[in-house]
C-alpha cells in the first residue's frame, strides 16, 4: 500500500513539474490534465483509509489493484507527453530527426486527439474506480494487520538476566566507562547506542542499568519503553511511576510538570529511553526539548540512555558519540545458540547441525536474535530433520517469518518516498557491495526520485535517500572514497526490501517458471547456460503477455555472453514498450537494433562490457528521455552516432570508443550533461574543438586513454570531480588551470602528477578531496598543500617516491582522514612510534597507515 500511495505521490508531482507544465501547454490539454490532477488527489487522500484495510478482503484487494494499474497506465501516459514534447524542441532547433518523425501541424493535431483520448479513458477509469470504492468499508479504525504491527512493537521492561546475554561484555563495559565520565553542569549527558533491529540494543542498556557500579553511582534508576510515539506525558508518568511507584494517570501534562521535576531535583539518576524514533528529530523534536529541560533539576551527574535504531536521532539528541552496536562475535554467537539449542540438558546439538548453524551466522551479521530463534526451533526429537532441512526454503522462511517483523518496524517508519526506492533493493544480489551511483541511476530512471524545486538535482535527492537508508540502519558498511559511494545491504534486510517489494520486483532466470504479472522490474543473476540446454536467446518472462508491462531489466552481475544476444536485445526492444531502463551488458551482438529507438520512455541504457558491439544505431539519437547512456568497456565500437546533439536530456554517458576525436559526435553541445567518463579510448587524442556548452559538467573520469594530448579543463567551468588514471602520454598545456569549482581530485598512473598538481591554485578554497594512487614520479607533496582550508581527505596511495609531509599541514584544521599507504619512506616517517613527520599528522581524526587503522575516531 506505502507503494501504491508513493505512486499516487510521484504522479502528483510530475504532473506539477515544470517540463510537463510546458508539454501541456505545447499541446493545449491543460483541461485534461488538470482534470486528472483533481481525480487522483482524490483518489490519493482515499487511499490513506485504504491502507488500513489492506488484506481485510478480496474485494479490496481488487481495487487496489485496478488502482495500481491506473497509475501505471497514467505515468507511462505523462512521460510520452513530456518525451513528445522535448522531441518537438529538438526538432525546432535542430531540424527533422527524419521525415517520418518531423512533426507538421497535422500531426501535433492526431498527437493532441490521441492524448486527449487516453487522457479521457484515465479519468472515466479513475471516476469509476473512485465510485466502486463506497461499496467496501474503508473506514474501520483497526484491523487485524494493525493489531499484528502493534504485538511486532513489543514493549520493553528493565529486567534480564545476565547470564542470558552473551558476547556483550566489551559493549557494556564501554557504556558503562561513558556514564561514569564527569559532566558538564550545563549540559544534560544522553549516551545513545544505534544499531538494527534485533542486534541487542535493549538487552546491552539491560546490562548496565543493573550493573552494581551503576546502582552505586544512581540514586535512581528509570526505565521508558518510547517507540515511535514519543507522548511527552505517557513519558512523564512512567518516570514518576519508576520513581515512586504511583501511576498518575489522572493528571494532566501541567500537573504532571511540577510533580515530575520534584520527584528528581537534585538527585543523580539514569534514565533509559529504550527504542526512540525518527519522529523525535522532527515533529516530536519541541517535545523532546521540552522533556530535556524538565529533567535539568536532577544532579548534574544524571544520564541519559537512548537505544534506537537511527544514527539521526543519536545526532540530534545525543550528547556523547554514537556508540555503534556490531553483531555477535562467531564465537558468541555459536555459545548463544548451543544454550538455546540445549534447554538446559547437557546435551549438545550434532556436529553437521552445528556446521549449518555455523553458514548461517554470517548471513545474519551476528544477530542474537537469529542465534536465538534456531536454537528455540530445534525441537530434540526431531533434529535429524532440522538438519536435513536447515538450508531449504521451507526452513529459511520460518525463520524470516520470526525475524523480518522486527525488521519490517524500520520499514514502516520511512517515509512514503523511500519506501519503493528501498524495495528496489531487492533486484541487487545479496552480500555485494552496491554501488551508490547505479542504484540511483536506477531510482531516477523509474521516476522515484522527483525533484520538488526547480534547482534540486536528482543525483543529490538519490545521494540523500542513501546516507537516510544508513542512518535507520537499512544499509550497512558506508564507504566514500572521493566521489564514489558504495554500501552493502544486509542479508536479512536484502529478505525484507525482497518482501516488501514482492509484487513489484523479481529476480528470474532464464528458465520456464512463471512471473506474477504484477511485477514491473526484473533483475537477472549469474546463469550458466549448462543448466539451460534449450535456451534459445529469449527467456521465458520475455515469452509472457505481460512483460509489455515491464518497466526495468537489469543484469545483477556478469552473464555468459551468450545469454545477451541481438535476439534477446531484439525481444526486449519489442515487446517492452514502457522499459525506463534497459540493461544488456556482457551482450554478444555487434550491433544494437534500430528500434531502439521506439522505445520512446527509455530513461537509461546499459549496454557496457559488450565486446562485439561495433555500431549503434543513428535511432538512439531519437532518444529525447534517454538520461543515462553506457558502452563502457566495448571495445570494438568504432564510433558514437553523430547527432548526439540531440539527446538533450542526456546527463550520464559513460564510453569507449575507437574514435580519434570526439567532435563529429556533438557530445560538447549536450549541456545537460553531468558526468562524462572515457575508459579505453585507445586512439581518442583530442575531446573536442570550438565551441563548447558542457558548462553544466561536474565530473569527468578518464581512464586508460594512452594518446589523448588535449583536454579543455579551462572550459568546464562547473567541474567539480576529477579523475585521471593510466595516461601516460597525457599533456597538460602550460596556460591551462583547473575551474575553480573543483571538489575531488583522484589521479592514478599519471606520469605528469607534479605538472598537474602546480595547476591547482583556482581550487584553494574548493578542494575537499585529493587522492594520488601508484605515481612513482610523486615526489614531494606540494608546499601550498596547507592553504587549501576546505581539504577534509587525503589519500596517498603506492607512491614510493614521497619523503615527508610538508611543514605546515597542522594548519590544515578540516581535514578528518588520511590514507598514506604504501608510500615507503613516508610510511616510516609517518609512525606513530619512531616517525618524525607523526607530529604534523597526529591532529587527523582518522588516520590509516599501510594496512593498520593507527587512529579511527567519529567527528
């Protein structure tokens, strides 16, 4: 349903932005349109009833998914209005595409006739579904899904045992060293502990808040179950309650103020606020303050714990640095399963259970709520068949059932934007690093990112949706190295974001089983051809009436070659219409088909690796929606078409190409575009002459370029990345320098590093990035490295060449990480023990020294 209402949402949205704004005036069907607007914010405030009764009948069921349909039909109705739009500019400027796609005055006026007809079918469809709804109770304030929510939100209570929790005493010896720090008279300490759900947070603040020192040291001790509501006087009262025994139920919250504050004036406690929310860093965020305030009579030794699961809480509320909670230790967790597994006998759980066991703590990160569940489901009677069965489907299964409730609790509190963009996570395969990039090239492609004002840029929107998902604690193992943002997805987050997105999302093979035809985004693992002898070159989901419905096809990781042939190109060309991306890399046809170029809503084009590609269709150019354009690593292409011009849209492209000079192709005129990488371009010598209007570049990536002699850097005004790796023969004109924009250096291989390096002097107050990689020709750092007062990272990386830091860098007060890897006699001089040059870099938060984390410590 959150789906479905985000649907409704982005349809709104897209309806008010400013390019379809101007496609309806171009085609005069403001009425239409604005009759469609009407209908679906109605049908949209409807659909927050309907939410609550989602799965009560079949009834219901079937109108959501009519609904559903609906706005399909009507996104896919809007966009070939924007794209018909923006092919008439194209044609206004630079003439006929081809006579059969020039539009005369007769054809706008068949266009106008044949939108406004589709226009109409929506709205009566629209109206007819808004009329069936009445006849289905959408308006009951419970329902049996929100009774299963609430019991998944089980409340929490001070006592444990502490022999039950194993594998934390580290963890709460930390905790415990925070809460006996002095504080500050004026500042009320709250230590927040982050972490997923089910890895122990509530067991570890347990722990320490009947720790005997603990008790010592507070002359109260407090403990509030908040969840996501955070009711300032359910949370007084129970303070009160813990505090003196009486509940004050009958008070209201002026009453409850004063009693709250006498109960704790001038006495030390600790109170721990057990699983707070989102919600407090927003509408809740004047309640918190409020609530803080009140509590500033205590002693001024008083603390505060809070667990949640959102790093943004902790940096809202938290005093202290966030104190991170990993998983189990492999040990921990096998001890903890064995004492479930055991129910007290002395018995212990055969040694091929405890292998199957074993496969599956590395999968769950080390939670102890997983360890717990397979120890409790192992009945002894029957351990020859949980043994047997531990890795089927049938057994994985029970245990997400048990698991993925606590989970889904994070999934609930996003908000309505984020939660189809997290289901599309599902389509990546588990346990691999995700880059961030192509995720959101994904998310923009299907329309889930909609910029709401006119200067936000999707790619930012994306980047933002990302580090949100890291700080509820959805995605794991953030890692920035200069421009490029990467993550994993948990196993057991990767079996939600597959759960929640089930109907939408689907990861088939290519053999004959069937799809729901609900699904709209197919992503296709690693297959071996070996266990499909009859593959033909079209799979089966491509054979089905309903992949015209398809709206993605993503490859998850390299593919046998003979998987992706110019029939299974052709198909997907074909029968998938409504694709907004289209992913056939590590293909084996030497040439795209031309209609491509029908395929009128395509948003983003992956066709890299292909190493027989040798032409692409002059269609392509036709594309007036394409965003995203890719044919990295095809070696064999000789050339891109040449009115590339025309592909105004255009934000991403990404080549290898045979091509000496990229003039001809009339990439320099697409203003539009954001990043451009060269990889490969073995014969490329010169980027482009004349005039240029790629003023809207932020990141150029050229690699393995061994004869390019020229590149426009002065022109690139708005350059904010750059990246150079293996050109050896790359010259650098004397007059050139670099924009004055620039953020993020990252050189590799390049024999002219200290030529370049002089050039930086437009950047001195830019510069947040600068990583130099296997350059033995760097030799030395360069003097004017401290004026560079922006600069927060530095990596250094196999150069051996370089001797010391120069003097001054303990000016350089931003700067919080430092990699200086490799790098010989710096490496020996950079020593915390013996190095002479340890004292110019000891000031840096985090620092990595060859292999050794030397210091690691939150900003």
């Amino acid at each position: 349903m959150a789906d479905l209402l985000s649907m409704g949402e982005g349809v709104l949205k897209k309806i008010a932005s400013l390019a379809l704004v101007e496609a309806v005036a171009i085609y005069g069907v403001e009425d239409q349109i604005s009759e469609l607007r009407e209908t679906l914010s109605y049908i949209k405030a409807k659909l927050s009833d309907a939410e609550k009764q989602q799965g009560k009948n079949h009834c219901q069921q079937v109108w959501l998914d009519q609904l559903e349909d609906i706005f399909y039909d009507a996104e896919d109705l809007l966009d070939e209005l924007e794209c018909e739009a923006s092919r008439k500019k194209v044609i206004s400027r630079y003439g006929g595409i081809k006579e059969k796609v020039s539009f005369s005055f007769s054809d706008r006026l068949i266009f106008r006739d044949k939108l406004s007809h589709k226009v109409k079918e929506i709205n009566e469809r629209l109206s007819k579904i808004s009329y069936d709804k009445s006849q289905f109770d959408l308006n009951l304030e419970s329902t049996d899904d929100d009774m299963a929510h609430m019991k998944s939100q089980e409340v929490t209570y001070s006592y444990v045992h502490e022999s039950d929790v194993i594998g934390r005493d580290a963890d709460k010896k930390k905790i415990i060293e925070m809460l006996m720090q002095p504080t500050d008279d004026k500042n009320l300490s709250v230590i927040p502990i982050v972490g997923m759900g089910g890895l122990g947070k509530t067991d570890l603040a347990k722990l320490v808040y009947y720790d005997r020192s603990v008790q010592a040291k507070f002359e109260l001790r407090l403990w509030v179950w908040v969840s996501k509501d955070f009711d300032l006087k359910k949370i007084i009262e129970r303070i009160i309650e813990g505090a003196t025994g009486h509940w004050l139920s009958n008070l209201d919250i002026e009453q409850l103020r004063p009693c709250l504050q006498e109960t704790i004036k001038d006495k030390t406690f600790l109170l721990v606020l057990d699983d707070v929310w989102r919600d407090v860093c927003c509408e809740d965020f004047c309640r918190w303050k409020e609530l803080r305030d009140l509590l500033r009579v205590g002693a001024s030794e008083s603390k505060i714990i809070v667990t949640t699961r959102d790093s943004k809480v902790a940096s809202t509320i938290g005093t202290h640095r966030p104190y991170n909670l990993e998983g189990l230790s492999h040990e921990s967790f096998m001890v903890l399963f064995k004492r479930c597994a055991s129910s007290g006998e002395e018995k212990e759980p055969r040694t091929e259970l405890l292998e199957i066991v074993n496969y599956n703590v590395e999968k769950s990160q080390g939670m102890p709520l997983l360890a717990v569940i397979l120890g409790n489901l192992l009945p002894r009677e029957e351990e020859e068949w949980y043994g047997a069965n531990m890795r089927d489907r049938e057994a994985r299964e029970l245990v997400e059932v048990k698991i993925l409730p606590r989970l889904k609790l994070s999934y609930d509190d996003l908000p309505i934007h984020l939660k189809r963009c997290f289901s599309i996570l599902s389509l990546f395969p588990k346990g691999q690093k995700i880059k961030a990039g192509k995720l959101i090239r994904l998310w923009v492609a299907l329309g889930l990112i909609i910029p709401t004002k006119e200067k936000q840029k999707p790619e930012d929107i994306g980047v933002d949706y990302v580090k949100d998902l890291g700080q509820r604690s959805l995605i794991q193992e953030i890692e920035e190295y200069g421009s490029v943002l990467s993550f994993k997805v948990p196993d057991l987050v990767h079996s939600l974001a597959t759960t929640v997105g089930r109907k939408y999302c689907s990861t088939v093979d290519l053999n004959p089983l069937p799809i729901p035809e609900s699904v709209r985004y197919i992503s296709i693992p690693t297959t071996s051809l070996e266990e499909i002898p009859d593959y033909d070159g079209v799979p089966h989901f491509l054979r089905n009436k309903t992949s015209k419905k398809l709206r993605a096809i993503m490859i998850q990781s390299q593919v046998d070659e003979r998987v992706i042939t110019r029939k299974f190109a052709r198909t997907c060309i074909s029968k998938c219409n409504h694709l907004r991306y289209l992913d056939l890399s590590y293909g084996s046809f030497e040439k795209l088909p031309s209609s491509i170029g029908n395929v009128k809503q395509l948003r983003s084009l992956i066709l890299s690796k292909n190493k027989q590609l040798k032409k692409l269709p002059d269609a392509v150019c036709e594309l007036q929606n394409l965003l995203h354009l890719d044919v990295s690593g095809c070696s064999e292409l000789d050339e891109l078409p040449k009115n590339m011009k025309w592909l105004v849209n255009l934000m991403y492209l990404y080549i290898t190409t045979k091509q000496k000079s990229l003039q001809e192709s009339g990439i320099q005129y697409l203003k539009n575009l954001k990043f451009l990488g060269l990889k490969a371009c073995q014969n490329l010598q010169v980027l482009f002459k004349g005039a240029y209007r790629l003023t809207g570049l932020q990141e150029l990536l050229i690699k393995n370029c061994g004869r390019l002699i020229s590149v426009p850097f002065g022109e690139l005004i708005s350059l904010e990345r750059l990246s150079i790796e293996r050109c050896p023969l790359m010259l650098i004109q004397k007059k050139t320098s670099f924009p004055s924009r620039l953020c993020v250096l990252s050189i590799a291989s390049l024999e002219q590093v200290m030529e370049l390096l002089q050039r930086l002097n437009e950047s001195a107050y830019t510069l947040k990035s600068l990583c130099i990689r296997d350059c033995p020709n760097f030799t030395a750092l360069p003097e004017w490295l401290p004026n560079y007062t922006c600069l927060k990272e530095i990596c250094l990386i196999q150069c051996p060449n370089l001797a010391s830091m120069p003097q001054g860098i303990q000016s350089l007060t931003t700067l919080k990480e430092l990699h200086i890897l490799y790098c010989g006699e710096l490496s020996k001089r950079c020593d915390p023990q013996s190095g002479e040059d340890w004292h110019k870099i000891a000031h840096v938060p985090r620092i990595k020294l060859d292999s050794k984390q030397i210091q690691w410590t939150e900003d």
